[in-house]
C-alpha cells in the first residue's frame, strides 16, 4: 500500500482514456478518499439532458459510516451502496421509488454493525432491505454447516463487504454514458482470494441499467465460487394479483411449502399474514446467445421490471415470493444466478457449485429495465414468450432437494 | 429513507410545540447527524438554574466514534451514550461520580467492536461498564441455547445498538424540563422489529431523572419480549456495611451459592476476593398504582439512591451482588424487570417472558433519585418501610430454577 | 473517564521530562485524538539526521478509521498500526520494503470489520498481512474449544485491538531515540483485564529497532497469559536458497507433514504450489543473560534480518515456512514466544501456558536489525553459531504434540 494523506479536495478530472472523464472517489491501495462530492452534465458541459452523481456519507445509528452514490440519468435516480458490497438500494422515478421494497431494516447498515454467523448464520438479515443484494462469492445460500464442519452464513459476504475503490466514469461522447465501478474483494489468508470488479451503467434519459460485474480468482489455486442476483421489488410494482413471467423449461419448489402454491405460481397475493415465503427453483431457457428474460409487472399490467441475464454465466433462477404482511416485508425476488437458494453442500450434488479456476475470470451482464406503460410491459411479456416459443414452463412437483431427508 | 448531504452546522433550533424547544442531533432517515453541540440556560434565556446539555463524539481505541451526551442540570451531571442503546454511563455530583461503578472496561465501546456471540454467548462483557444498561429485548438473561436451537447471548441485543434518533426537549416553561428521546430499535428481517422509543428527563436543579421508555412491537406478528433495567452502583454509595431496601414479599437466591448470603442479602460486604457474585429474586409489592421502590445507601446512611418503577410494567427485581475486588468491578446492581437473569428458555415455563402483541406498546417508567443526606435516605427507607406495610421480606431457600438440573 | 471536546489541534509539544518532547497523538482516557499530524528533526531542531513522524487516518473499504503511524529514521521507514494492536505493518529502506510480505489480504483491515470467531475461529485470516502481529495474550496458537468448553480462536485478541492511547517521545539528547508506545488492552468484566503497554524505539541513522513490551495483569486474580512475536517475511528477504539461523538445542516438527521437511529446515524453496505450510518447533538457547539469535538471509546472503529476543521472557521459537505460491502469500515466520502454535489445552501439559500473578508484570524485548551486507550478515550468523557454542541443532523426529490423537 502506497499511504499518502488523504485527499481532502477532489482534483482528480483526469481522462481515463481519450472518451471519458474518470473521478476516483475512493481507493484504498493509495488512501483515495472523497466523502462528500458531486458531478453534473453542466460541470461537464456534457450534453442536453440533465444528469448528476452524487456522493454522500451517512451518519448516525447502525448507518455510521455507509457512503452511497445516488445517479440521476433524467429519468431514473439509482442508490448505489459502496460500504455494501456495491448492492442497489433503491431506483426511483419521478421522485418516487419504482423498484425497491420496505423492509423492517430501514437503516443502510454498515457491515461492522453485521455478525454474520449469529443466530446460526443469519446475521445478513441484520442488513437486508436492497433492491439488488449480490449473495456469494465464496458461498451463497441457506446457512448450514458444510461438510468441512464450518458455518456458512445466510448468502455469503460480499454484501457486506464495503468496496475497496469507487470510480465514476462518464463518456465523454453522447449519450454519456455514466459507469460507477467498485473493486469488492473476499481476501482470506489461505482461504479465498476472490476479487469481485462490479460495474454499474446507466446512460442518460434511458429506463434501464446494466450490471457488467468481473469475478477474478486472483488465487493461485481453483476455488468454487456462487452467486445470486437477488433482486427484490415491493409496491408499487408488487401488489395483489401482480404477474411473473420468465423464460424457463420447469419450475419446481423448493420445498413442500411452496408445493402447494406451485399451480399459482405466477401470480401474486396481496399482503397475507402467515404466507412467510415460497420459493421455486427455475430452468431457464434462452435465445442462441444465452439471453434470458424474467419481467414483473402490477396488476393493472402498466408498470413492470424485466431482467436480461444470459444462462452461460447465470443458469438457473431461483423466484422468491415473499408476500407477507407489509411490516414483515411485503417483497418477491428475481433471482438468476449460478446455484439456488439451497446450502451449498445440497448443491454440489446438483452441479451447482461451480469451480473457478486459478487467475480465471467470470462475467456476469444483467440489465434492469424499468417498464412504465402497458406497451413496454407488453412488449417484454412478448419477449419472454417468444423465449419460451410455444411451450409453457412445465411444473414439477418434487423439490430438486428433499429437505425432510438431508437435514 | 431521505438522503440530505449531512447538516454540517446546527440551525435546527424549531419549536416542536408551543412550549419546548427541540433540536434534533441524530436522525438517519434523514441522515441528519450533529457531531459536536452543545447549549445552555442562557442560550436559550431560560430560567435561573444554570443547566447545559453537551454532544461529544469520542475517538481512539474501542471507543471511536461513539457519543456521548453530557447533562448538567445544575445539581447533578449525567452522561448518556446513544451509541450504546441510550444507556446511561455515571451521575456525577458536585464533579465528583455518585452513580456508576469502576469496571475492568474503561472505555465506553463501540458495538463495532463487540461480538456479542463470542464466548459462547458472553461477548457483551466486553463493554459492560455503565450505570444503566438495558438488557433486552428480544431476549434477556444468561447466554444458552434456547429450545430453537439458537443462542441467545447474555442480556440480549439493545445496549450494544446504536440510536437512530437523538432529540433534545427543553420545555419553554419554567421548571424547564429537559428531555433526550432516541429510537432503538432491534430490527432484523423475519425476526424481529422492536422500536423502543427511549426517554431521559431531568428538571434544573433536581436531584432525580426519569426514564419514559416506550417498547412497541412494529410488526404484524405477536412476539416475546424481555427486559432488565440492570442499574449498577459501585462507590461511594457501595461499601462495607451499606444496605438496600426492597419493597418485595419474596426473595429467593438465584443458586445454591448465593443462598448461602441469604440472610444477609440486606447488607453488604467490602471487596471480597472470591466473592464473584451471589444474585437474589425478589418479589416486589407496590401501592395501589403499582409503584414500587427499592433504596440503597452507604454505611453511614447519608448518600443512596432511589430507584422507583411500577411493577405492572416490572414485575420482579433482581438484586446482583458482586463485592469482589475492587479492580474486578466491586459493584451491585438493582434490576427492576419483566424476568429474572436466567435464560430464556428457564423463564418460559414461570410467565416470565411475556408477550407483545402485533402493534401494540409496552411503557416503562423509572424514577432514580440521588439521596444526599440523612434525611433524604431515612425518607426513603420509611417509603419502602410503608409499602412493606409491617411486613418482612420472606426469605425462600430454594432456588426458582434448579440450574443443577436443567443444564 | 474524564470527557473533554476533541483536541482539533495538536498544541501539546510538552516535555514528558527533562529531557524528552513528548506527544499524545490519543488518549482515550481524556478523549484525546489527533487525526493527522506529522512531526520532523527540523522542526524540533534535533539533530542532522533527518527523521520525521507522521500519523495517517486511513479510509475507504475495510481499511476505514485505520490509523497508521510511519516513522522514517534517515535509514529506515516503519509503519505502526495503532487500531490493529500496534503492529508493525511493514520495513522500507530506500524507498523499498524489506521487511514484510505480500498477503491476498491487501488493506488494513479495522478489527470492527473482523469476526475473529468466524471459520470456527479462523476470523484472524481475515486481516493477516503484517510483518509483526503479536497473537496474544489471554490465548495464542491454533483456534479450538478450550477444556471449559470456550472457543479459542487463532492466535487471541491482541492484534485486533484498537490501542486506547499513542505516544510519541523524542528524546532531547543526541542521537534522539524516537519511541512510540501505545496501550493495548485485553478488558473483559470477569474475564481478563490483561493490559500492555507497547513501546516501539528506533534512533536516527540506525538500523535496527526494538519492542519492549509490558504486559501488566491489572486483575487481582492470577490468569494465564499466552504471546507469540509473529514475525513474519517475505521478498526480498526470502527467495529460493535463503536461510535461516537459529540459536537452538533442539528442533522438531508440528505435525507429521512437517516432519518431511525436517532435514531441509534451514533453507528454502521457492514459490512452490501445494506447500502450504511446514511449521517447526525449536528449543532456543541463550547466552548468560538469556539473550539469543535467529537470523534469516538471502540466497546471496548480502540481505538480511536478525531478530535478537531473550529466552527468560520467551523460552521458545516457532519457524513457520510458508514457502507457497506468491500470490498464496509467500512468507516465513520467525516466531518467538512463550507457547508454540498448538491450541492453548495442548500446551498446558507442556508447561506452555504461563501465568502472570494479581498485579504482575511481565517483559518482552526483542531487536529487529536489518542486515544489507554480507558483512552485516555474516556477522549476524557468527553470533547464532557462538551462542551454538559447536553444537547442532539437533533434529527430533516426533512432534511434542501428536496431532493425530488429540483432537
């Protein structure tokens, strides 16, 4: 590490490279630190629609510390959350939040406030209330021991990883394209050494975003890695009688519970006391390039969510209905990724605990697309099906894992 | 939440009704965050009782970042830590400690810093230092499994959570009452949402201070609840021959060791090397409006406290004695609470872990009062005397829990 | 505590006594804090050997809140870390570290940001990067359940212990030794008040530098007590054919795997996938006065590092080979202690686990000098062979402890 004190003004508009204006808000190797700082298309004297990125601390109660970005692109303001793990707060349109959920956590807490082994590994519901929490890398899912005899917590740690670097990155030609990158690393001395580069982009006046996150094992050894895009929406999109569509070959629950919700599977309850949650396991289908589709949309069919991912890097999708009362977390989840929301030691049976192989890099592409009239929600659900070509996606009845048996 | 960038410098100086004025110091969900404050009687032009109230936030070692507020009524110091649950530290007095104990830890900690699960469950002894510490809510006690499977660590969750809110009340008219009020809040996805909206109120120029705590159960499900007010004192009022006083029908040693101090309970011994701690139920009887009063005074009878509580809010009392060394924490504690300090899972079967229902708030008042002289303490030891009403306080052999058997 | 504001400036060039300037960079006692601060021979008018000391808050990632103290001595530059127990992150000269090591673990983790329990108390990883941790002091060695049934987890508590106070002493008088000391405390209620008071000191121009360490039981209990200097090195030191030099009657391997490496103990590998770890456990020996020698070179032996410690205050040397893959972390660690590196229950039946009575103090000093000759290194080597007195270091077979049995 290169220590040198820390910046107290942001001087730092240099070119990135020959397109493109690049502001480093934080790096830890050379003690960068920037803790209040904004940019705008004036500023920049970039173009005609209004944009602006602004950095914020937060302070007070388990937020002590957290640094957040908050992207306006002129139709979307995105909050990113840098001290965890670069997951997506929020998305808001119009002043008012389109794609999130209310969870009893209200605060943005910082992971020192975390223990992620309490309460038997469940200590990342200490901190759950995102729109897009990132679950793995080392491992994700349920808690449980590990044939290996060690506690693996609820979805992992990269959540709860504050990011080594923040780099904003704005082209310099139209559209503009705005790019917020933040190095999220899972260091362990003999342990892990799994580097996460996560890139977020957005372009100015658009209705949708992309994720283009780079998964390096910088490890000189093969380790297995898995991750969950848990993608989360409540009201106003989530509300009785609200659809799911996804592309997919089968859906099966993932235990007896969600069994007897499987036939309605697609449809949602408004808020109702007890449900707690269902969960289905999903396989995907997609065009020649491995493109897939999920979309969301309320009942009235005028306002949705589609997510784009691609099957090669994310095979199976995992649709979390969590439609409890509205203090409980009224909320479903969208959740493509490498493996399912099962232990990991459940899945490794199943194929789903991927290796990654030493100094080998993985990509993960997904793009959100906010859907705000009948037309684009119509046009999406048409994407899905023409996915689909015809077929529907069979329900099978089984759990891939017989969770009465393998406890 | 509403993100602002943070307010660098207090103008928050608005009435909050007619009669007080309130300046909020910490609220994040609006991430308003004061680091240093601090206001006075003649800021304010208030009254002829010189009074102050201070906000600090301390730095280095395990207490970084921590805050503290400092109130000095004219008669009677008080320093409270919203970082720690809104506990309160020590009462001074004339600039020299009247409540408070000298423990082995002598920072105020950082929850950052603690793992409340280490130990086995015991993690909580590494800030424990305070004159008042909640111990709650979710569970309260001595750390063990529970009959889920999961351990509850000692004395719960509270004190080791930082306030979300801090809000500063001085009423407008004379006596001017100030009030500190901060939300803490237990809030864990699934698992629980208790919000105990915390009150401190002390008039100029009084020797006595209040605690209002309001415990409601946000979410839509009916859950237990726990709490121990575990209200600490060392010297001087504890020493060789000092003595407390309980309005209670019953007490019963905790285990087999501490019913061999059974008749002595009432009196205390000096340091004591292999003391450790004897620990006494007690029963308490109140007046027809449920009010109690426990007193404790030193050997000459001329310094005490006061401590009143309402047992339809509290309905049993642990007495803690731990006249140990002086530098192992030479300390007792006089804890009004819903339980005993057995765990939780020993409470169940005798009603002692009650329920909140789905919404519903539970209150909690406590009066301390400093007792300076002779007279002050006879008084109230004739207070306890009354509610006694000619009755002695029976003294039962037998454990309430055979903790020989149900480990 | 006596609370005072923040001292925003540093104004307290005061003399500790007559013949020192003394500066208190924290104090938690009297919240105490200087943020950024830097201190030269120039602007004390000391001397003509240019020295300076500088104090650096670090932020960002896992590293926020990190305080670092770097002292360049004209010949040397040493990085401190207070908040991480007042290790010693890393040696240049000329600009270029030599002494310290490449860990997968990159930033200098806050021990806010560590579960030390985690991985069945292998949290420790988490933040293992520095060239001298001391693992101590409650317990050191390997992570497992205690006879008591407590988890003792790696190497102890110490190192991720923010230190309560810093301070900086540069003596008036020629050659003006600087020493930096820093309190670190182990302050649990009834379970250890175990407080050391550490004192690096290095003096202008030179080459070396010493710890002399004081370990005070504040307790009046008698406790046991545990530490191992974990030295630990890298490139440019070690390399493929460097050695290492021991004043010892006796060595034998930790485990069986070890035991292959044996014969080979004193030099080694090269970046070699699959090694991971041969740890050795020697017998030092001493001269009249208890001092010894180890000294560790390259392959060229015209770079080296001798460590000088006394067999009184740290009766045995652990050499940790971890001669793995560079990006694995390829270090050796040249260890003196009072335990080896087995759990603390393996080491009480070998008389490893000391204890220090009610009040007592105990000592550790050791000379670290770095070594840029052959000359320098040879000499260093001829020291290790006359406390070798023409004897060998003789190689036992079997490990003190059989691993294969006790767990």
């Amino acid at each position: 590490m290169k220590i040198k004190p820390l910046v107290a003004a942001l001087t730092l508009v240099a070119p990135l490279y020959a397109t493109a204006a690049e502001f480093t808000l934080t790096d830890t190797a050379t003690n960068t630190y920037v803790e209040n700082w904004e940019i705008t298309n004036q500023k920049l004297g970039f173009g005609n629609i209004p944009f602006s990125i602004e950095k914020v601390r937060l302070h007070g109660g388990k937020q002590e510390g957290v640094d957040i970005i908050v992207i306006k692109n002129g139709e979307l303001e995105v909050t990113l959350v840098p001290t965890r793990g670069m997951g997506i707060f929020d998305v808001k349109k119009d002043g008012k939040r389109v794609l999130g959920w209310d969870s009893p956590v209200k605060e943005i807490v910082n992971p020192a406030y975390i223990d992620l082994e309490s309460r038997n590994g469940l200590g990342w519901l200490d901190g759950f209330n995102e729109m897009m929490v990132r679950c793995g890398y080392e491992w994700t899912g349920h808690p449980g021991v590990d044939d290996n005899g060690q506690l693996l917590s609820l979805h992992g740690r990269v959540q709860n990883t504050p990011s080594s670097t923040i780099k904003v990155i704005i082209s310099d030609e139209a559209p503009h394209t705005i790019t917020v990158e933040g190095e999220v690393s899972e260091r362990t001395f003999k342990k892990a050494e799994l580097v996460t580069k996560t890139s977020f982009s957005i372009t100015p006046g658009e209705n949708s975003f992309s994720l283009n996150d780079i998964l390096t094992n910088k490890s000189d050894y093969d380790d297995e890695y898995q991750i969950i895009y848990h993608s989360n929406f409540g009201s106003p999109i989530l509300e009785k009688g609200a659809k799911v569509y996804a592309a997919a070959s089968e859906i099966s629950p993932f235990n007896s519970y969600a069994g007897k919700g499987l036939k309605d599977w697609q449809t949602y309850l408004g808020p109702t006391k007890g449900y707690d949650e269902m969960v289905y396991n999903l396989k995907p289908v997609a065009d020649k390039s491995g493109n897939t589709l999920a979309v969301l949309h309320n009942k009235a069919g005028n306002l949705g969510v589609s997510m784009q991912y691609n099957t090669s890097q994310l095979p199976v999708l995992t649709i979390w209905k969590n439609t409890d009362t509205l203090q409980q977390g009224y909320v479903t989840g969208i959740e493509p990724g490498t493996s399912y929301a099962y232990n990991t030691k459940f899945q490794r049976p199943l194929g789903l605990v991927p290796t990654i192989h030493a100094g080998e890099s993985k990509h993960f592409d997904l793009t959100y697309t906010v859907l705000s009239s009948s037309a684009e929600v119509d046009s999406a659900v048409k994407d899905v099906n023409k996915l689909l070509n015809g077929k529907k996606v069979q329900q099978v009845h089984e759990p891939i894992v017989d969770l009465s048996k393998v406890q």
